[in-house]
C-alpha cells in the first residue's frame, strides 16, 4: 500500500495561490503571483531535490497538472531529478473535465475522487506525491488520505488569496518530523497525519 504526500508552498498568512508565477492562477484578480521565487535558494533547491528522489508516482489536480504538463515534457535532460521523475513516473490528475492527458504515462481520475484515490493507494506501493493541487488536497484532507504534509512557509504575507486551510477544515492533528529552514527563510516543516485533535483547558 502507497501513502499520500503533499508538497505545498504557503505565505505565512497561509496563501497558497501562484507560488510560481503571475500566470499559474489569476483568479479572483490575485496579482501577486510569483511570491515564492525570489527564496529559491540553494538549500530550496536541494530541498526540492530531496522531495523527488522518493515518488513512485505523482497525483495531480486540474490546474496543477495543466501548468505542469505545459512545462516539464519539454525539460528532458535526464540529469534533471525534477523532470525525469515526472516525465517518466506514472501520473494521476483528478478532473470532471479532463477526457484524456497527452502528457505520457498519465491517467484520468474522473469518478468519486476520494474512492479513486483510496483504491489508487491500495493498488501502488511506496510513496504517491501530490505537488500544489490545493483544491484537491482538501477534498483529501476530509477522508484522511493525506498521510504526510510538507509545507514550505515563506517570509512573505499576502493579505489576500486562496488558502489552504480556510474556514470548515476538517479539525486533524499532525506530528511534526523534521524542520529545517533554508539561507533565504523559508522555514520547511513535515508532519504524519495522527487523527483528531486532542482538547484541554490551561
């Protein structure tokens, strides 16, 4: 059986809209994509690195997939950990929309998203990595499929833009299990899902 991992890059307000770009995601007149790129440092980028050494496979939503698969088929330097990983792993993209991928070795998930990805688990071994994808990983989130978060913070607040964790949540408690922070700031954190939180009073 696969675990489920999701790679997200936040502001320290939580937004995790456009990290990369002005282009990826305009939506609700969000202007200030491209908020990640000036902390991609050395120890960002090794830390990327570490990050795609260990898929056996990779689980995309629409838009995510969309950016992706304009981009990486086109990176095909074999020494690329990043590109030779997702151009030659199998990919998974969840969509009502999507009827079929061009990009090689991908599969439509166009059903129930939360069985699909349940069974996808079931069927693969090792780890499943899902990058962004935000929308879908809260679906994810409400059926505990995510077992590992890796979340990038960035010294930067937006004050405005889609968040990860907004309002209606499902409450989930998670186990921190490394940290570092890179030259540039970006504080990295990884947590494994451990249930429901736990409740007191000081």
């Amino acid at each position: 059986m696969a675990t489920l991992s999701l790679t997200q890059f936040l502001s320290l307000d939580g937004v995790h809209q456009a990290p990369g770009g002005p282009e990826e995601d305009p939506s609700s007149d969000f202007d200030l994509g491209g908020w990640s790129v000036p902390y991609g440092d050395e120890d960002f980028g090794r830390f990327i690195a570490e990050v795609f050494e260990r898929p056996t496979a990779f689980l995309l939503g629409r838009r995510t997939y969309d950016i992706f698969a304009g981009y990486w088929p086109k990176r095909t330097d074999p020494s690329d950990p990043v590109a030779h990983k997702l151009n030659t792993l199998p990919k998974y993209v969840a969509s009502h929309t999507l009827t079929s991928a061009d990009w090689h070795g991908t599969t439509v998930l166009s059903g129930d998203v939360a069985q699909e990805v349940a069974d996808l688990k079931g069927r693969l071994d090792g780890e499943i990595q899902l990058h962004g994808s935000a929308g879908l990983a809260k679906t994810l989130m409400e059926y505990d499929l995510i077992d590992t978060l890796h979340l990038a913070v960035f010294p930067v607040v937006l004050g405005k833009g889609l968040r990860l964790f907004a309002d209606g949540a499902r409450p989930t408690a998670f186990r921190l299990t490394a940290a570092r922070t890179t030259a540039a700031g970006v504080a990295i954190q990884t947590y494994e899902l451990a249930g429901r939180p736990a409740y007191g009073s000081y």
